[in-house]
C-alpha cells in the first residue's frame, strides 16, 4: 500500500500563497496531486490558481463555479489572525463563515473517499466553554445568519479569533458525524506557536508573556513546514481511513505540560 501518495487526486486549497498553505501546497505537488488554489493573492507554486475572498459569500460562489465536478481533498489553510489589523466580524468571516460557506458548497463535488481539513488552532481549546453557542452557530446555516449571530453576541466573540478557532474545531466534530454515511471524512490540525508571517499580529492580539512562554515550554516555536505532513496523513485514505472528526494537537506538547500541570519552562528543561 502506498501512503501519502496523491497522484490522480484533485485536491482544493484555501491560503495557498503563504505560511501552512504553501508548505502544504508544496508538499501536495510532490505526492503527485493536482492543486486548485484558492486566495486572495497569486500563488507562486506551479497550480490552477482561483482568487477568491473568503470574507465575500459571492467571491466564494465564483470561486467555487470555477471548481472541476470532481474533488477529492479540501485543505482550508486561509485564515487571518487577531491583532488590530481585522475586526472581530472580519476574522469570523474569513475564518469561520467563509470557511464553512466553501466546505458545504464544495461537499456536493465529494464523494465516498473524499476527505476535509482544516487547520485550526489550539487557540480554539475552550469550544467546552462556549457549546450552547456553538450550537447555535451551526443552526445559523446561511454566511448572513451566522452574520446576524456575530452581530448579536459580540462579548461571547471577544476579537474573533480565539472564538472562530473554537467554531471549526466544533464544526469538525459536528459535521464529521452527520457525513459518515456518505463516506467522507472531516478532520483538523490544531497548530501551536508557528513561526509564520503573521506571528508578529498575534503578539498584540494575545501578549508576549502568551507567546514566549508557550515558545518556552516547547522549547521552540514550530515552522510552517511541519503542519503540511498532517495535512496530508488526515486527507489520505490510505494512511487515515478510521480518523474522523478529530481535532489533531501539534504544539510539542504544550497542551499535554497545560492538562498535566507541568507548564514551568524551568521543570521541564532544568
């Protein structure tokens, strides 16, 4: 049995030109895929480029008219980070509704064996914390419900972006199970601190004290490049055909060092 291997695979991919996205994007060409990026801005590996916005509904419905009917792998990579630089309704739009609004427009191109994947974030542990409203979330189906939702609970979304991360990995699970008859699987990864373009907006957005002690923890912060690996284990058949509706950790082990009680820097690197 061969793993990982894409050839013949039509996978679409959102947040292709930079960060997660383009590691996984280039990871994916040399499995033998056939990539379909989705952004905003070109993309600089050798695909089929779509623009599109994931904060506009109707650039989404273009986007996705300019899909092929068959696709076998959605990796949702784009998503734009708290900090000042987006408002809470703009993080939400790119990173909760749009997303959603894309995967359910796409799901009618899938079929038994298809796979979902998106990238999460660990910022979005305390989903436990917030579940009525998730539930609600999910019942406003529409990108203008779940406008109209964000609008009328603003002090439940705080800056959007820990609240967006909550709502795919609910999403994740709540999904995975209702496509089980079809055949197609819903998975994420949940990245700890990555060093990406963006590092510099979560800093003000949670705090150096945040940031430098989860670099501490882990000893280091991760690089794009090893997210893409993951990407591709959930959406390989081959190689995670029984995982669904899993919210993948890789932070090093900075949420275990969080459950265990153990997230001195000190005791654990003396």
């Amino acid at each position: 049995m061969q793993l990982l291997d894409f050839s013949n695979k039509t996978v679409v991919i959102t947040g292709a030109a930079s960060g997660m996205g383009a590691e996984t994007t280039r990871l994916l060409q040399q499995q033998g895929a056939w990539v379909v990026a989705l952004d905003l801005v070109a993309v600089e590996a050798d695909v089929r480029f779509v623009g599109c916005d994931l904060g506009d509904p109707a650039s989404i419905d273009a986007a996705v008219a300019q899909l092929p009917e068959r696709v076998d792998v959605l990796m949702n990579c784009a998503g734009v980070p708290n900090g000042g630089r987006f408002s809470p309704e703009e993080v939400l739009r790119v990173n909760w509704l749009g997303l959603r609004h894309l995967t359910e427009s796409a799901l009618s191109r899938m079929s038994e064996g298809a796979a979902v994947v998106h990238i999460a974030s660990t910022a979005g542990r305390a989903w436990t914390d917030h579940i009525e409203e998730h539930q609600q979330l999910m019942r406003a189906a529409s990108f203008t419900d779940g406008l109209a939702w964000v609008a009328a609970n603003e002090s439940v979304i705080g800056d959007g972006y820990a609240f967006s991360k909550e709502a795919v990995q609910y999403y994740t699970m709540w999904r995975a199970v209702q496509l089980l008859p079809r055949g197609i699987r819903m998975n994420s990864i949940c990245p700890g601190i990555t060093d990406t373009g963006i590092i510099s907006d979560f800093r003000k957005g949670m705090g150096d004290d945040i940031i430098d002690h989860a670099e501490r923890v882990a000893g280091r912060m991760a690089q794009p490049a090893e997210m893409a690996p993951a990407m591709l284990f959930l959406a390989d058949n081959a190689s995670s055909s029984y995982i669904n509706g899993v919210n993948l950790n890789i932070d090093r082990g900075t949420g275990a060092a969080r459950l265990t009680s153990q997230s001195d820097p000190a005791l654990i690197w003396n």
